[in-house]
C-alpha cells in the first residue's frame, strides 16, 4: 500500500505540492482514486448551469475545465505507463490552452463528459492495480522534472480536487 504520506519532496516537482497539500496524510493511493472519482461524479451530476457557463470573459467554461482534468488524467496515467515500463525518455509537458482550445460545445455535454470522466479514472485505477509494487517506485522526466510513479495518483487526485474547488467557489 502507498500512502500520500510516504511521498518524499524528490518524486515530484514543488509546484505540485499545492495540489498534494489538498489530500490527507493518510490518503492510501487506491482508496484515493475512488474517493476522488466519487467527488467528481457527485459534483458534476450536481452541476445545475450550462456547460458552456463561464465566470468570467477569459475564463475556461465548466466543460472546458472538466475537459482539463481528464486532459491532465490522461497526460499522466501515460507519463506513469512510461515510467512503469522503464521508459528513459524525458517526455515533454503539455500546454493546457493549447489542449483546451477546439474543443466542440460543452452546452449540453454532462451526460457524456460524466461517461468520459468514468472511463478514464477506470483505466487509471487498472494501470494502478496491476503494477508491480516494484515499479510504483520506478523515477521518470516530465516537463524537465524528476517524478516518481506512485506521485502521480496524488497529483491526478489533488488535480481534480483543486479544480472541483474552484467550480465550487466560482461557477
């Protein structure tokens, strides 16, 4: 088991640190995962505006923003697949307003955005549960960064909980 306390400032850059702070001490990684899917899904189905609400001019849209967090999931559940497999390759960053733009209309898009949102997480949670406990330790680059693969769960999950923050005090 892997705990979020167990986590040393060396397996991840500091500016994600934000986003772990918001997870317990005693946060176990595959509990986390679904106490974080339950999150998403209890406040997304909760969501009473139109996905294409914005709250500001330049602010990303409630869809856009969800659209990020499965972006970002996706990102790295990759960057731990590569890590996991050994994979020495430095693998880059991702500009998240490039990956947010184009993006078709959020409008009327809940119901499937709640379906991707439940696909990704279980493909996240099986590459999780079926790793090796010996590669849950296994170091990669990202964005120019040391991580180590059992960060990445806390990341993904303080990730989401920052933005349900924020849909909750703003949208």
């Amino acid at each position: 088991m892997v705990f979020r306390r167990d986590l040393r400032p060396a397996e991840y850059a500091a500016y994600y640190e934000p986003y772990l702070n918001l997870l317990k001490q005693e946060s176990e990684m595959m509990s986390t995962f679904q106490d974080s899917l339950d999150s998403i899904l209890e406040r997304v189905e909760s969501i009473q505006k139109p996905f294409d609400y914005r709250y500001e001019a330049n602010k990303w849209s409630i869809g856009q923003l969800l659209q990020h967090c499965l972006d970002t999931e996706r990102v790295f559940a990759y960057r731990a697949l590569s890590f996991m497999r050994g994979d020495t390759a430095a693998l880059p960053g991702f500009d998240q307003d490039i990956y947010s733009t184009g993006l078709r209309d959020f409008a009327f898009a809940k119901a499937n955005l709640i379906t991707s949102i439940q696909v990704v997480r279980a493909s996240t949670i099986d590459l999780f549960a079926n790793a090796a406990p010996e590669n849950l330790d296994k170091l990669g680059v990202a964005s120019e960064n040391i991580m180590s693969v059992r960060a990445i769960p806390f990341v993904i999950c303080g990730h989401w909980k920052h933005h349900l923050n924020i849909l909750h005090e703003r949208y």
